[in-house]
C-alpha cells in the first residue's frame, strides 16, 4: 500500500501558513524580550551580590563554594583575623579573591556598614574592621 502525499495549495492555505509564521515570529519576539529580561534581572543581582559575570551565586554563608559573596568575604575575614585589618588590607584580599576592582570604591562600604549595623564585624575607632562584638 503506497501513501499518499499528495498537498492540494490554494491561497488561503498559503495566506494561513503565512500567518501562521507571523503569529510563530511574535511568540519568538515575546520569548526573546523574556529572556532578555531575565538576563537583566541576573546580572543585576550579580552586581548586587558582588559576583563577577564568570561566577555562579553562592550560598553567603558557604565557604567551600567557589564564588565570591564580598559582603560573607568580609565577615569571614573579619571574625577569623587574629588582628583588626586595614580597609586596604581588606580590599587586597578581596581582590585576590576574584572581587572586581570596580566593586571596591564606594560600593565596598555598603557590606562594611551593614555588618557592623547588624552586629557582625567591629569597625574600631581608627577605621579597622575586626571580629563581631
């Protein structure tokens, strides 16, 4: 038994197809203004958080994982020092951790303030940062 594959075409069959493909090109367009978003949203709360475009997000308090949190590395640095540290001591270990120069200007005392106001870090009179209280 042989199929058939016979297509009978006529112009409303092609003007179908046709909007058929415009209806498919709007969902694509949708579906790209979507995913473009989404990115967004993403490297925002990279910028956020500190994590450079290589790196993938961490848990804060997980040490093991390679990304760098620069507000967990400056707790962490902090409350294991055996001495207070100078903020350019501070910086220097957190470029050395991955943390991109750009993120150590001003946005670098965001995470200082918001330890030392929630009790995680000390900031000693003279500036240095040290273990939590």
């Amino acid at each position: 038994m042989k199929a058939d594959h016979t297509v009978t075409v006529s112009h409303a069959l092609i003007e179908q197809w046709e909007n058929d493909a415009d209806a498919k090109d709007r969902e694509a367009a949708a579906l790209a203004a979507q995913a473009k978003a989404l990115r967004a949203r993403a490297e925002a709360g990279k910028l956020i958080l500190g994590v450079s475009g290589e790196q993938k997000l961490r848990d804060a308090d997980d040490p093991n994982t390679a990304v760098q949190n620069m507000t967990a590395d400056i707790k962490r640095m902090a409350n294991e020092s055996l001495e207070p540290l100078t903020k350019k001591e501070v910086k220097k270990r957190l470029l050395e951790l991955g943390h991109r120069p750009s993120r150590l200007t001003a946005y670098f005392y965001t995470p200082i303030h918001r330890l030392k106001e929630t009790k995680q870090i000390t900031v000693l009179e003279d500036g240095r940062i040290w273990k939590a209280p």
